[in-house]
C-alpha cells in the first residue's frame, strides 16, 4: 500500500501577484522603468535638477519690502490687521497688569483656590509650590508675563477652534473640508507658524499671541467636533422628537453630552498655547521662554534652568487641574459648592489686598534663591570629567561625536548621494504600500516641492537627523512598551515619569543635553530623542494592553511561551497601535529636530533660525515651507490608510 506524502504548498507567481502590495510595487516599478531613463537622460547628475528650481528670494524680498512700506497706510492693515494686532496688545497688557496688581500672594491664593475646588487639597498645595517656585527662583514676573501672553491667546484659541469645532460637527462637506487642513497642522513644526505671522505683524506680542492661537486651535476644533458627532444618537431622537428646534437640540443636547470632549480640547489646547507661547519667544514674546532663549543663546544653562524649571511646573500645574476638572465632571456635585467657592473667593480677595496694603505686591527680592552659578559650577564640572574623562566607556562628549561619526555623518551622505529621482521612488513605494495613491502622490509632491523651493541638501540633512533620531526612539521606546505592557509595576513607576516629560515644552528638552552634549547635530538628536519617546513607550503600552485576552487565553491554551504570545499574537493584533507610534514618532521627532537649529542642529531649522534673527525673511519663509513639506511627507508615509473592501471580495 503507497504512502501518501504531502507536499508543501508553494506560493506561485499568481499567488503572489493577487497580494495587494506586490502589484503596487510592479507598477510603480514598470513607470519607474519608463520615467528614470528619461528623467536620467535629461539631467544626468544625482543631483535636484537646476532647472526645475525656482527661486523664491526676490518675490518674497519683495512682498517683504511691500508690507513693510505699507504697513502704516494700506487699508488692510489700517482698518483690520491694525485693529487685530492692537486688541492683541492690550488684552495681553490688561491682563499682565491685572496679574501684578493682584501680587504675588493673590496669584497664588488664586491658583491654590482652582485646583482646591477642582482636584482637591494635594493638587492645590503642589499648585501653591508651584507658583512659590517661580518667585523663588526670580522668575515671578517673566512667569507673569507668560500668563498674561497664554490667557489671551488660550481664550482665543478656544473660540476659533470651537467655531471651527462646531462647524465640522454639524456640517458634513465643512468636516471633508476642514479635515485635510486639519491633519496639515497638526503635522507642522511649531516654528513653522512663526514665519507667515512675523510676516505680517512683524517681531512682537501680537506675531507671537496669533501663531500660538494657529497652533493650539486644531485640537480644539478637532475634539469639539468629534464630541458633536459621537452624542448618543438614541437621545438625540427623544429631545427631536419633544419638537425641539436645531438650535434647542445643540444647547440642550449636543454640546451637554460632547463636554468631556470639549474638557478635553481645552487642555490640548493649553498644554499647545504653552508650549507654542514658550518657543514664540523667538519672535519677541518675553516671558519665561525669552530668558531661555537669551541664555541657551550664550550657553549659559544655569539660567537656562533657572528659566526653564518654572515653565515646567506651570504646564505640570495646568495639565493636572484641567485633567481633573474633565475627570470630575459629571459626577454629582458636592452639597454647598456654591457656597464653598464664595468663601475661597473671599479669602483670595482678602489676600490680595493685605498684600496691596502692605505693600507687597512684587516678590521680594531677598526671597530670590538663584540656581544658575551652582548649575553652571556644575556644569563646569560635567565638562572637566564627564565630557571626555570618563574611563572605558568615555564621556557624553565622545558619545556625542561617535554618534554624528557613526550614525549621522553616514546617513546624511547615504541621502545625499541618492538621486532626486531615488528618492522620489523610495517615498512613492511607501506611501502606496501602506495607503492609496493619493497618499503617494501627496507624499511626491511635497519631497519634489522641497526640490522645487531649492533646499534639497539642508532638507535631507533634517531628513537624515530625523531618521537617526526615530530609530533610536522606536528601539528604546518599543523595549520600554512592551515591558511596562507586561509588567504592572513597572507601567505604573512609568506613568508619572511619562506625565512629567509629556507636558513639557519642546523648549525645556534644549536645556538638559546642551549641558550633557554641548552644541551640534548630535545634541539635537538627543533632544528630540527624549521629546518623542514618552508618546510611543505610552501608544505601545496601551496597543498591547488592549489586545483581546481571549486571543492570549488561546495561545496559551495551544501551548505557546511567552515569548512566542507576544511575538505571534500581541504585536501582530496591536499593530495599528505600533504604527500610529511611528507615525507619532516621526512627527515629535521633525518638530525638535527643527528646533535643534538654536543648539547648533544646522540644516532646515538653522535657516529658520538664520531667518527670524536677521529678518531675513526671504531665507526663514523657503526653510520653514521645506520643514511643512517634509512634515507632510514622512505623516503620508506612516499613517496607514483602510481600504474600502471591494464588493463581492
């Protein structure tokens, strides 16, 4: 009697051409086989092509000169931008004056009261600490300053993203038309909304209020509309059908089941106004990110400390107040609140006028502890033994060049010598692969626009400081996921250490590797390193938490290790997870490494620097254009985008 053996199925050439993928990548192959030769043939070096380069200086030289010859007589800017940048000034001056005449004591009894009322008695002491900290270490009234500039741009950023918000969630061709513009600023740096403002408005509070309103309004436009949109349906139908009206049925309905989301929105839009408000010092805002600014400028990173530690406690301080007001709310509330805030608003008032009335309004400057020469001692310290000293392992220094030697140097030059025409190829086979066409031709357009704007070198050198940056990043960042993932204690240490560096502003992340790293390329990869890693340890800890624990109880059932659970059944099911981390990776990562130019990252971000500081406005606005194509790009080749499933499949 024959044995019968099976053999082992082979994936034939028309299997293998039915996978999606694969025909995407023969066709893109087969119009790379006609299009190459010709692009080769017309310009033969690797190079971006001259001749497909336009030069943007001596039109933007030009409107530049134009606005600043008619910013006193055209009617567009006496009757309406005039009118915006003097609302701008004197909202944000009444709002610092009303600050100082409350005094530091009033400020204080007036945080501590918010967060008593709204999270309890530990949050409103540590919020106590919080604004004391700010005095003692002299920076109460660039503190003040900061505040004053956040208020007036937080509220306006509130009204326009709700508008905006309201608008989409109501209206189904507004929400096609504000999602594109949307998802394009949500991806943009923040120094690129530094350059169209000063534009226009030029060096100041107004240029710096009105980019950090462009920049913090898109999470509250995005959130309210989702909020609008996700309201239970089934109560909709009952308040529609007691014969309520469309506006009866927003007040009464909409917005009341959508105000979590709106909480939500809000402290988006904080933590973004402070962030953007601190970076806005570049164009002239004050406040606490000035003084950063001036002392990483000098290197002097005591002072930058001493600058950037109150910034740090403010948006700690902010983030966990609006985050307990959204998680209280709904909850029943407690018998004689009322009553309860009158008497706390009692006690603040009666503060500030004893403070008014003996005569200490400003922090007093005996109470002043400074940090910045024990800090800088420090550092000094850092660099007698740290730097280079250290045996075996060598210093942060050695560290710092064999990292540029290695890793940077070799893949700037890598991009570099690829052809233009590769490197559109490259960024067309993944943007198809994991979307459609139209998220590759996107992705094409905006590389070649770079080439076009005639920044193909500065641009892939960011590229290249990006991409070293990420893979770093996703490396640590998916080790530390999937073990607090696994791990209960070890997620919950993480948890507030994940909080802390979440709410801090890009800005603070320049101060602690200038001190480690000194200046270069490789000081602002360490930055963006750190910026972007909290947000993917977190999107991987939750991707993998969320996978179905029958799929697990299975496996485990079967036999499997593990290891092996982890490998063939969490990380395959948390896979959109694991690619929004990149996603979120490489956008985090663009927006410090741009703002590595003011720590010595060269390319893009120093053009912009270059720019703003010498009103070069021609060099600042083709930079920060090339840094929104390249944003633009690198989200369109890491957000996947779903089929639609084709009928009868």
């Amino acid at each position: 009697m024959a044995t019968i053996t099976a053999s082992p199925t082979r994936i034939g050439l028309p299997a293998l051409l039915k996978h999606h993928a694969v025909r995407k990548l023969l066709l893109l192959g087969l119009a790379a086989a006609i299009l190459v030769p010709l692009a080769n043939a017309r310009w033969a070096s690797g190079a971006w092509p001259g001749a497909l380069t336009v030069d943007f200086s001596e039109p933007l030289a030009k409107a530049s000169d134009w606005i600043i010859d008619n910013r006193d007589s055209h009617p567009l800017f006496l009757y309406f931008l005039g009118h915006v940048s003097n609302v701008v000034v004197i909202a944000v001056r009444a709002v610092y004056l009303i600050l100082l005449a409350v005094g530091w004591a009033g400020v204080t009894a007036l945080g501590a009261l918010v967060a008593w009322r709204v999270a309890g008695v530990k949050l409103a002491l540590g919020t106590a600490v919080a604004f004391l900290a700010c005095g003692l270490l002299g920076m109460w009234v660039p503190t003040m300053q900061t505040l004053a500039l956040m208020t007036v741009a937080v509220l306006a950023s509130v009204v326009v993203g709700a508008l905006l918000g309201l608008a989409a969630g109501l209206s189904d061709r507004m929400d096609r038309v504000l999602r594109p513009v949307l998802d394009t600023m949500q991806v943009l740096p923040a120094f690129a909304y530094l350059l169209p403002v000063v534009l226009i408005f030029g060096i100041g509070v107004p240029a710096a209020v009105l980019a950090t309103v462009v920049y913090a309004a898109p999470p509250m436009a995005r959130l309210t509309s989702l909020g609008l949109r996700g309201a239970d349906k089934e109560v909709l139908e009952a308040v529609e059908s007691l014969g309520s009206t469309a506006r009866q049925r927003l007040l009464t309905a909409r917005i009341p089941l959508a105000r979590k989301e709106l909480l939500l929105g809000l402290n988006q839009t904080i933590m973004m106004a402070l962030s953007m408000a601190v970076i806005a010092a570049v164009i002239g805002a004050g406040g606490l990110g000035d003084r950063v600014y001036q002392a990483l400028a000098s290197v002097d990173v005591g002072a930058a400390l001493a600058a950037g530690i109150p910034i740090v406690l403010l948006a700690v301080v902010l983030d966990r107040v609006t985050g307990a007001a959204g998680e209280k709310l709904g909850a029943e509330p407690e018998p004689h609140s009322g009553r309860g805030w009158l008497i706390a608003l009692a006690g603040v008032v009666a503060v500030a006028v004893a403070g008014r009335l003996a005569g200490r309004l400003d922090w007093p400057d005996t109470w002043v502890f400074g940090i910045a020469e024990p800090v800088n001692r420090a550092v000094d310290w850092m660099t007698a033994h740290l730097y280079s000293g250290v045996p075996v392992i060598g210093g942060t220094a050695d560290w710092a060049g064999h990292f540029t030697t290695w890793v940077l140097d070799p893949t700037r030059d890598s991009l570099q010598a690829l052809p233009w025409w590769g490197v559109l190829l490259i960024v067309a086979a993944l943007a198809w692969v994991i979307g459609t066409w139209r998220t590759a031709l996107t992705a094409v357009l905006a590389m070649a626009a770079i080439g076009v704007l005639g920044v193909w070198k500065p641009s892939l050198d960011t590229l290249s400081q990006v991409l070293a940056a990420v893979a770093v990043t996703l490396a640590v960042g998916f080790a530390v996921g999937i073990a607090a993932a696994r791990s209960d204690r070890l997620e919950r240490a993480l948890r507030p250490v994940l909080d802390v560096f979440q709410t801090m502003p890009q800005f603070v992340y320049l101060i602690p590797v200038v001190a480690l790293f000194g200046v270069g390329r490789a000081p602002a990869v360490a930055a963006a390193i750190v910026y972007a890693l909290p947000a993917v340890v977190r999107i991987t800890t939750q991707g993998l938490r969320q996978v179905d624990p029958a799929a697990l109880e299975a496996s485990g059932s079967l036999g499997a290790t593990s290891w092996q659970q982890l490998r063939q059944v969490q990380l395959p099911l948390a896979r959109p997870a694991l690619l929004l981390a990149v996603n979120q990776g490489l956008v985090l990562v663009l927006a410090v490494v741009v703002i590595g130019g003011l720590v010595g990252g060269g390319a893009l971000g120093y053009d912009v620097v270059f720019g703003l500081a010498q009103g070069d406005l021609a060099t600042g606005l083709v930079a920060g254009a090339a840094i929104v194509c390249l944003g633009l790009m690198l989200d369109r080749v890491t957000q996947p985008t779903e089929r639609r499933a084709k009928k009868g499949a």
